[in-house]
C-alpha cells in the first residue's frame, strides 16, 4: 500500500510542485498551506510521515511540530527550512523532527530521506533502535533527556559510514577497519551506556542494547 505523506507549506508553487512529485514518486498526498490547516488535517486522517516547513504565517513549524509530539502522535517529520547548520537542525531535532532538509533541495533528496525515514521508523518498532540516537541533516546527534538538546555527535567520514550501517537496522552486521570500530565504540560508550558496538567473528561488527 503506498505510504500517505501530508505536505505542510505556505508557499503555493513549492507545495504544488511537491504534491506532483512525491505522487509521481508512489506517494498519497496530502497538503496543507498553513500549520492551523495541518493540524485539522491530523486531527481527522492519519499520515505515513509529515513534510513540514519551519517558517509560515500564522503558527510556524515548529509550534505545530512541539503541539503535535506534546499531543502524543510521533508521526515522523523532516523539517524543510531556509536555514542551515547543525545549530538549526538542532532547534528543530528539539522541537520533535526525525531529520532536517535545508532549502533549496532536490526532490529525488527528499524522497529518499522521506523512504529512510518510514523504514527507520518500522526498523526501530522492532530493533530495538535507541530513541536517544537520531539522524538527520546527514549528522549523528546524541538526545539524553526529554528537556534537553540533542548534541551533535562528532564523527569522522568513516566512523559515521559505520554506524548508518549499523543502525539501519539495528543488527545489521557491517565490515570496517579495526580502528574505525575502535574510535566510533569509544565515543558512543562516553555518551550513551546503553549502546555497544561488539566483534562478530569473521563477519564485521555489530550494534548492540548494552
């Protein structure tokens, strides 16, 4: 069955072009060209994921995504915003987002991060996929508390390339050279106790729930 998502946009022509495209791409859609508008939406019909952009009229994106994960519903978000940088990202990864798209963008970019990001979701039901570890805006950050800010974790190439293996999903079995597991362990266990990452034999390694 395709996936459902609801476009949440003031800008007309970026709506349009995104309601045509993400249907071209296998999609329902629908569309919304405020966050008041988004909300009745929710509140009547269910989506597969949410494209929402942060600065609107009337209620931002943000409001609307703090309202919507404060009402319970964790329906994934990808953020669409005119600003970038990990501090930007952060702001939205705060306010309830599963991943950030910085303005402008191509649409085959954000059909994939929109696929990764409902196939993230199904894996993490039943992987065992730590909350506190959220990928977005091509960075790992690290959420240690509800009331505090996801903190970027800082990753060589490699050491990232890793743990998107390992992670999607959690239990996939991934190949690196010894010191790439070495360092991408040591600085998961100095912020997360309740992750590992373990050698399994003749194979690679592997991301465990400590």
């Amino acid at each position: 069955m395709n996936k459902t998502i609801l476009i949440i946009d003031d800008d007309s022509m970026l709506r349009n072009t995104l309601v045509k495209g993400l249907r071209a791409a296998g999609f329902n859609t629908l569309s919304a060209d405020s966050a008041e508008q988004g909300a009745e939406i929710m509140q009547k019909l269910q989506a597969d994921a949410i494209v929402l952009d942060r600065m609107m009229g009337g209620m931002d994106g943000l409001t609307f995504l703090r309202g919507l994960r404060n009402s319970g519903n964790q329906t994934p978000v990808i953020m669409l915003t005119a600003l970038s940088g990990p501090e930007n990202a952060i702001d939205g990864l705060s306010g309830g987002a599963n991943d950030y798209l910085a303005k402008p963008f191509q649409l085959q970019e954000l059909v994939l991060r929109l696929n990764n990001m409902i196939k993230n979701r199904l894996a993490n039901e039943t992987s065992g996929m730590p909350d506190n570890l959220i990928f977005a805006d091509d960075e790992f950050f690290i959420k240690t508390a509800d009331n505090e800010q996801p903190k970027l974790l800082a990753l060589s190439g490699e050491e990232k390339k890793l743990l998107q293996q390992l992670v999607t999903p959690v239990g996939n079995t991934a190949s690196a050279a010894p010191m790439v597991a070495k360092r991408l362990r040591n600085k998961l266990n100095s912020v997360l106790s309740n992750l590992d990452i373990i050698t399994v034999r003749g194979k690679g390694y592997k991301m465990v729930n400590a």
